[in-house]
C-alpha cells in the first residue's frame, strides 16, 4: 500500500518559510523592492519569488546597485532574467553617484565601499518600503545578528540593538514615513542549501559559478581576474588556470577559487567539505577586521 509522505525535507521546510516572508511582505508593505544582482543567491529569491506570486507576475521591481566593476556575464544575466520575466529592473548606479558627488573614488579603487549611499538614495528617491536582500547569517559574524525583518531609521541605519522579536515566526513591519525594513528571506539558509536548491529547481546560473579557465594572478592570498578594473602589480605573475567563483561581487575585490567543478554535483560536493564561508574566502572587503561588515551595515550597507 502506497503511504503518503507528509513531511517536509529541509529544502522544502526552507523554501516555505521564505515564501511566507514575500507573502507577508507583500501583504504589509506599499513598494518593496527586491535586490537583484544576478548572484546566486539573489538568483535563489528571484525563484523563491516566482513561486510565492505564481501564476501571477512578481508584484514588485527589482534593484540592482552597480558599481561599475561587475562581472560583464553576471551583468548580462541580470538584464536577460529581467526581460524574460518581465521585470522592472531599477538600476542604481555608483558611478553616478561618484560623478554627481555624493561619493568620493577611494584610493584603493574599490567601490563595494560606496554602495551604501548609492542604496540608501535609490531607496529614498523611489520611496521603497521594504527591500528584500539575499543575506544569510552563515556568511560572517554581523550577518548572524540580523533578524528576517530588519529595521532602519530614517537615516537607513541599522541598530543591532534596536530590532524586534521575531517569536513564533511573527513579523513586525511597523515603520514610520523615512523609515524602512530590511527583509531576508534567505536568513536560515546556508551556502550549500542554496546550491542544493538551485540544483534541485534546474536553474540556470551565469557560467561564472562552474569551473571554467581563466587569467588569474595572485594578491593577498585571492586570485583575482584580470580585467578593465584589476591589472596585476609588478611582481604579480599572470596565470592562465581553471576557477570558478563562490561569490560574485566586484571584478576588484571577488577572489575565484581552483576548481573542477563544473556541474551542479560537483560543486554540491565541493562546498559541502569547505570549512570557510565563500565571504571569509574569497571577498577582499569582507577580511579588512572582524568589525568591518558591522561598521558598514550600521551605515546603511546590507
């Protein structure tokens, strides 16, 4: 006799707590918006969204904040994807931001830094409610502190100290005008969930995350590309090896890692033995002090 199975496995368990996050956001709130990057795990709440609204179209736009020193592959995919689900795609560029002089270049190049107040103008200028970001508390020590719902002031600030009890999984979006949520829907998932996921859901990845050859040199312990934004200093030797990324963030500061993975299973397998998070790994503005994503999430940053 056939039994059915009335449990859920954990990816179910975890997609079904995310969805009731969308839901519940897009029940409360007037103008969410969602980030999206064309990352893997943005990629992974683009899902999680189709199937929250589905058959109806996904209620809200989607943001990406472009510093200008993005992977092309991962840019053209984020424009593809928007297309084919007939997206709004909110493009909130640093390079703007940089020429109309809110922000300043950095003498070190990189520009991960500035997108805080890149962010928080578009979030203003468009009157966004809540905006919904791939973060998960496995990636560094800041992250672990959030809550699914995460407030900010009118000042887009985060105050650890100031965030609500989430009990029972009961969210509270209660905000003033100026002020806005944070919503992670993807707060309890963990790097290898979100590959299992993808592989599970069939769906398709900017190449970038599989195992392909690449001119690669060698700072700071991370491979870098070689690109418009990333020429190798003197002594820095060029190498022509097989990476793929864990992570993707600027071409200036996202390290590839050596690798041979070039399916879904491969990597499943790959990231199921690492003991280090793909941030603490492979992201240079992520390793400058144990306190650096705190300081900037306080700021504003995600």
């Amino acid at each position: 006799m056939h039994h059915l199975r009335y449990e859920l496995d954990h990816l179910d368990w975890l997609e079904a707590e995310s969805i009731h996050v969308f839901r519940e956001v897009a029940a409360e709130f007037e103008r969410p918006v969602l980030l999206f990057s064309g990352g893997k795990d943005s990629i992974v709440m683009l899902r999680l969204a189709e199937k929250a609204f589905w058959p109806g179209r996904i209620p809200f736009p989607v943001m990406h904040v472009d510093t200008g020193h993005n992977f092309p592959e991962v840019l053209a995919y984020r424009d593809r994807r928007a297309e084919e689900m007939g997206l709004r795609l909110v493009v909130a560029s640093v390079e703007d931001s940089i020429a109309a002089g809110r922000v300043r270049e950095r003498p070190d190049g990189l520009r991960n830094p500035l997108q805080t107040t890149t962010l928080l103008d578009a979030i203003n200028a468009n009157r966004f409610d809540a905006v919904f970001g791939g973060a998960r508390r496995d990636e560094e020590k800041a992250r672990a502190k959030e809550r699914v719902f995460s407030f900010r002031d009118e000042f887009g600030q985060w105050d650890p100290k100031n965030q609500r009890p989430e009990l029972w999984s009961l969210y509270n979006g209660r905000h003033f005008p100026g002020e806005h949520i944070r919503v992670f829907p993807l707060s309890n998932w963990t790097e290898l969930d979100v590959w299992q996921y993808l592989a599970r859901e069939s769906v398709d990845l900017p190449q970038i995350y599989f195992a392909h050859r690449r001119e690669v040199f060698e700072r700071d312990g991370m491979l870098l590309a070689t690109g418009p934004f990333t020429a190798p200093r003197e002594g820095e030797l060029v190498e022509t090896r097989t990476v793929r990324y864990r992570t993707v963030g600027d071409m200036t500061c996202t390290g590839a890692v050596e690798s041979l993975a070039a399916s879904y299973a491969d990597v499943i397998a790959e990231v199921a033995v690492t003991r280090v998070t793909e941030r603490g790994a492979t992201r240079a503005d992520d390793r400058m002090s144990e306190a650096a994503m705190e300081d900037r999430k306080r700021e504003g940053y995600f």
